[in-house]
C-alpha cells in the first residue's frame, strides 16, 4: 500500500464513520515511530508536520526522510502541513511533495480566506494534492500559530458557503475545541458538526484531539470527523520519555544514545498505537494483556467478547473464516475500524460474511441476499445497489445511509 492522497483516506473513514488519527511528528525518530505504530496496528495515519517542524529540519531533509520511511509501507498513509498562514510556503510544500495542506486564513476576513482558498485548491489539484480549510481559529497557540483567546463563531451559512466556493477536501470547525493541554475537560460543540454534515457531507477534522475523552472522540467521529487530530500528547510523550530515560542513565552512570532511542521509540509507539487503534479496553482491565478470562468471559462486555473471539479466530491462522455477525455487538466507530482491519484480515483466505449490516459487506467479492433460505439475488455491492436491491432489505437501508 504506497503513500495516499489525504482524501482517500478520510472520504472512507468519513463515509464509514471512523476516525484516523493526524499524528504531528518532531523528528525523524518520532515519523518512523508513528509509522510503525501504524504498520503494527494495520492502520491508516495521517503523518503532520508543522511549518516549524519543517523549517527546523529543512524541507528537502524532511521530505527524504518521509520518502524513504514510507518505501513499500503496507498502510495507507499520507503527508500533511498542519496549519500554515504563509501562502507562499503552501506552495513550496504542495511542489515538494506533500499530500495536502490546511491553509489556516482564519485570521483573515472570510472573503479573502475564501478567495486565498480558492487558489490554494487549484494549486493543489495541478499537483494531486488535497486541502484543508478554516474560517475561525482553533484556540491555543501550536508550534507559535495561534492565540489564546477563543475565536468567534462564524454563523452555518458562512461556513457551508466556504465550504461549497472553495472545493476544500476536509473542513476544521472551531467546535470549542483547542491545541495544548486542557484545564478542564473540554465543552464541545458536537451538533455544530452534526449541522456542516447534514447540508455538506464533508469530512471533519477534528483539532485539539489531546485530552477530549472516549466518549468524545466516539460521539464526535460518529457524527462526521474523520480527521483526528493529535499533536501535544505527542510532544509530552516524546520529552518526558527522554527525561525518564536520562534520569535512569545518571543514576546508573550509563551513557548509551542507541538504547535512549529505542526506549523513547517504544513510548512514543504505544502513544500512537492507543490513537490508531482499539485496544485500550484491554488496557484498562486490571491485568491488561495478561487479565485472565473468567468463566464464559464474565465481566466482559459483548462487543469486548466479539473483539476478544475474532482475535482468538485469527489466532490460528485459518485458511477458511467464516464470521458471523462478527461486529453485531460493536459500536459504530470500533465496527468500522474493525472493518477496516477485516480487509488486511481477509487477504489470502477464504471468507464468509453474514451480515445484516452493509458496512461489513461492502468489498465482498460476492453477496448472496437471502430471503427465507432461499437466493434471491447476487452480486457486487456495487451492482446490487445500482438494482436498488440492499435498500429494500431491512437494516441495511439505514446502513446505506450512514455509509454515505
Ligand atoms: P493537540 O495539540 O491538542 O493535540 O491538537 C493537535 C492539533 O489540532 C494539530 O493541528
């Protein structure tokens, strides 16, 4: 799987509602990190860099060091600017290479944000890029962008007219969400984005990911983000790591760089891991990977019972697998993100899906719609909706829906 524009990324989160994580990384050790986070994990990322983060390193050296990281990757993964004001250095990075931009004219009176975007979008099309837009500044000062003072709220009409002039690819809505360390569990403004989704369906992203809570990032990517922006979490992983280790190594006398990068590498890992994937239930059972099972799984819910089997499935390697209902007791976000992994899953084996829900069935080689045990209809996904066959089945018509 080569490196991706950001819209292939995000338009399937979007439409099957999952989240991917918009990892901003510092340095050469903390890319390759996040990258084999995502690798481990099967997992799209977003890899961000901000206008500081390339001007300290240098663009050429940045964009060799990304080249080479992502040779023969076997994720979807994609290059992003996070928010740059400078019109000119969108086009350096745009001609350099990266995938896309978020040109942050929130500053600017809309109708020249507008008019900027508009041009920065052809720009980026000439080069098979992608764009992020913004009309209000997202709280909190980032890599010396921004302010702390919260911005006003531009009014749905403004923001939908942005959106539909522009062709922007992802929209950034200031939702009461900010960059840096929370004070206090953060109140967001979810409906706002539920309101963009339902008059333009476009991808979400969402910033000051670092310190919302689960609940948040679920109720928030099932309404339409699909860009999940982390950049602090990161960078306090990244520093308090090395310290740790450092502290270690005066006590001990011992002064070994190699080691204080592979253990910093390992911290900054499990970091982007927790953002790419699910398995936090796990580490938040007592005993996390090595809780024992209880009778029948007790003390489990049925969604974490139904990850736990599948897992146990896959376990032995089958060359047949056949899964059925496997996501039925799952939440929506950790469905699709289990959806996507079954696509990585499915490769080399045989596999049958029964399923009610069209998310789950979507790449199928072929479905076989049954009424009452008998064949009624077969086909491709594609093939049996332009019949309008699985909008007539029950479930799956709202499944339809919220799949885009
Ligand atoms: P945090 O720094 O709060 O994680 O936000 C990241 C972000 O939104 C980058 O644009």
């Amino acid at each position: 799987m080569p490196v991706v524009p950001l819209k292939e990324i995000v338009d399937r989160a979007f439409a099957e509602r999952y989240g991917v994580a918009a990892i901003n990384v510092v340095n050469d050790l903390t890319m390759e990190a996040v990258l084999a986070a995502a690798v481990e994990q099967r997992a799209p990322v977003i890899i961000q860099t901000s206008v500081k983060t390339v001007r300290s390193i240098g663009i050429d050296l940045l964009f060799a060091m990304w080249r080479a990281m992502t040779a023969g990757i076997e994720v979807p993964v994609t290059l992003h600017l996070d928010h740059c004001p400078d019109r000119e250095f969108i086009s350096v990075c745009l001609h350099k290479g990266w995938n896309s931009v978020l040109f942050d004219g929130s500053r600017l009176p809309v109708a020249e944000n507008q008019r900027l975007t508009v041009d920065i979008v052809a720009e980026a099309r000439s080069v098979g890029a992608n764009v992020e837009g913004e009309i209000e500044a997202i709280t909190g000062v980032e890599d010396g962008i921004g302010s702390d003072e919260e911005a006003d709220r531009e009014s749905l009409s403004v923001a939908l007219e942005f959106i539909r002039t522009t062709g922007i690819d992802v929209f950034a809505p200031a939702i009461g969400n900010a960059h840096g360390v929370y004070r206090a569990e953060p109140k967001l403004d979810a409906q706002r984005v539920s309101d963009i989704v339902a008059a333009e369906p476009i991808p979400i992203a969402l910033h000051g990911g670092t310190g919302m809570t689960d609940a948040q990032f679920t109720d928030l990517i099932a309404r339409g983000c699909a860009k999940v922006n982390i950049s602090t979490a990161l960078k306090i992983v990244y520093m308090k790591s090395n310290l740790a280790f450092l502290e270690g190594a005066r006590e001990r006398n011992s002064w070994d760089p190699p080691s204080l990068f592979a253990a910093v590498r390992a911290d900054v890992m499990q970091m982007a891991a927790e953002q790419v994937n699910v398995h936090d239930f796990i580490e938040s059972l007592p005993g996390s990977y090595q809780e024992p099972l209880r009778e029948r799984g007790s003390g489990l819910s049925t969604g974490q019972k139904q990850l736990i089997n599948f897992a146990r499935a896959l376990a032995h390697n089958p060359r047949i697998l056949i899964l059925d209902e496997a996501t039925s007791a799952l939440d929506p976000v950790t469905e699709a993100r289990l959806t996507a992994a079954l696509d990585e899953v499915m490769k080399g084996r045989t596999t049958f899906v029964i399923a009610h829900r069209l998310a789950t069935i979507r790449n199928a080689t072929r479905i076989l719609v049954f009424d009452q045990g008998r064949v009624i209809e077969a086909g491709t996904y594609d093939e049996l909706v332009q019949r309008g066959i699985l909008l007539t089945m029950n479930g799956l018509a709202s499944a339809l829906r919220n799949s885009g």
